[in-house]
C-alpha cells in the first residue's frame, strides 16, 4: 500500500514562492518515476513536472525556469519549489506515483 501526503499549499501574492512537498510511504520509492501535476476550476488535470527514477525532470513549458522538482530519498519525500508564483498557477496541486494519487494541497496565487 502506498500512500502520498501532500503538504505546503496556501495562498501566496504573484512572483512569491512556495514549497510542496509530499511524503510517500511503501517501497520501492527510488525505483519509480513520482510528479506533480495540477488542476484549476473547470479544467483537465494537467502534468506540471516529473522526475524519472534516475533523477531526470521534465517540466511544461509553462513552469520552466521557475519550478523545481526534486526529492530527498534518505526521507522518502518529493518537493516541488515554485518560484515566481502567476495568478494562473492557482490550482490544487496532486503528488503522483504509478497508480497513487495524493489527496492533493491547494496553491492560490493573488494577483
């Protein structure tokens, strides 16, 4: 059984920062590849990074150079710092692992 737990959401004015992080319990956390994705009102969930079990991150294009995706194996935990906060990053962000979900933290961004 796995289970992640999202923490560090909140509400943060534009071109703030906030960290998420989210703690994965069950094995097998470095063989595998973990993300984050998002979803606003009204729209589809959508990929906002990932990290392969080698350490290799993808982002969209629309985070690029203000996200980054990292995790701390030693604490079975992945981070997401967002940096340069847009009204249109607001969503709630999900942890993702295979087939697990988080149960999700919410990012409001003030313009």
């Amino acid at each position: 059984q796995v289970q992640l737990v999202e923490s560090g959401g909140g509400l943060v004015q534009a071109g703030g920062s906030l960290r998420l992080s989210c703690a994965a319990s069950g094995s097998m956390f470095s063989g595998t590849a973990m993300g984050w994705y998002r979803q606003a009102p009204g729209k589809e969930r959508e990929l906002v990074a990932r990290i392969s079990s080698g350490g290799n991150a993808y982002y969209v294009d629309s985070v690029k150079g203000r996200f980054t995706i990292f995790r701390d194996l030693a604490k079975n935990t992945l981070y997401l710092q967002m940096n340069s906060l847009k009204p249109e990053d607001t969503a709630m962000y999900y942890c993702w692992r295979g087939t697990y979900w988080g149960q999700g933290t919410q990012v409001t961004v003030s313009s």
